[in-house]
C-alpha cells in the first residue's frame, strides 16, 4: 500500500479557510444569543418648557413617561427629583419588556424671572445604571414682552 502525499501549500490553505469558518461561526452564534437585559428609555429625554411668565405660575405637574426596550422585566428602585422636584409616584412592580411606566411629578417655579434646569433621576436594573430626565426652560416677566420676541441681553455688572 502505497501513501501518497499532501501538497503542503493546498493543506495550508484548507487550514486557513477552517479556522476563519470556525471563527465566523462563533462570533455570529455568540451575538445571536446576547441578552439585552432590562433597558430603560424614555419616549423624549427632555421635557423643554420655553418661557412662562412670572404673573402665570402656578405648580406644575408632569408625567414622565418610559419603555423597557430590554428582554427582561424592568424594576424601578428609586426615582430622585433635584431644586425640589417632589415625586408624586412611580411604578414599584416590574415593567415587563416592551412595557410603559410612568413617574409623576410636581415642582413649583421661583416668581421671578430665571432659567429653569431640572432633573429627575430613576435608578433601576438597567446595567447602564441611573438614567436622567431633564426639565429645561425660562421664566420671564410677561410685561417684558418676550414672548414670540427675541430676549434682550442681560445689563451689564452694576457700577457704583
């Protein structure tokens, strides 16, 4: 019986291929199967205000609303509110995936004119950790005529 030999350079070839085949396969079997986990988002990540008028406060009210876009249930731990920020309520049983939950909160404005720049935190088991929702906008003196108007710059330091 006679053994006949392998072309070195075609063996080498066929190894080649086999360990890049083995190596595409693994990957695409190993992200097909990545779990998410819980995700939470919100449906905006601000809530912008623009400018209310001093002479008109009064306490305002606010839903924020989110989505676990995760593969599993969503549990809200704790929901903090900055300058204030009173939460009236938010979810303490799991959102499941593709769920809706929804944080209400209070907040009452300064009478005077100033920027408005608030935050509630919600903290839950999301791997990303703490996620952020931003209340922005202005209140102005209504007299000063800004609304649907440019805002006048601000004086300069005072001079004595």
């Amino acid at each position: 019986m006679k053994l006949s030999r392998i072309n070195p350079m075609a063996a080498a070839t066929f190894k080649g291929v086999l360990t890049l085949l083995i190596i595409v396969f693994s990957f695409a079997g190993a992200t097909g199967q990545e779990k998410k986990g819980a995700r939470l988002e919100y449906t905006k990540d601000v809530a912008e205000l623009g400018h209310i008028a001093v002479e008109s406060l009064e306490p305002m009210q606010m839903e924020i609303e989110f989505v676990n876009e995760g593969d599993e249930p969503l549990v809200v731990s704790s929901v903090r509110g900055c300058c204030g920020t009173r939460i009236k309520n938010y979810p303490r049983q799991p959102i499941m995936p593709g769920e809706k939950g929804i944080v209400e909160i209070e907040f009452r404005l300064a009478p005077r004119p100033h920027n408005v720049n608030r935050s509630v935190s919600v903290m839950s088991n999301d791997e990303r950790g703490m996620k952020v929702f931003r209340i922005r906008g202005e209140v102005v003196e209504e007299s000063a005529g800004v609304f649907g108007t440019q805002m006048k710059p601000a004086a300069g330091p005072r001079t004595n």
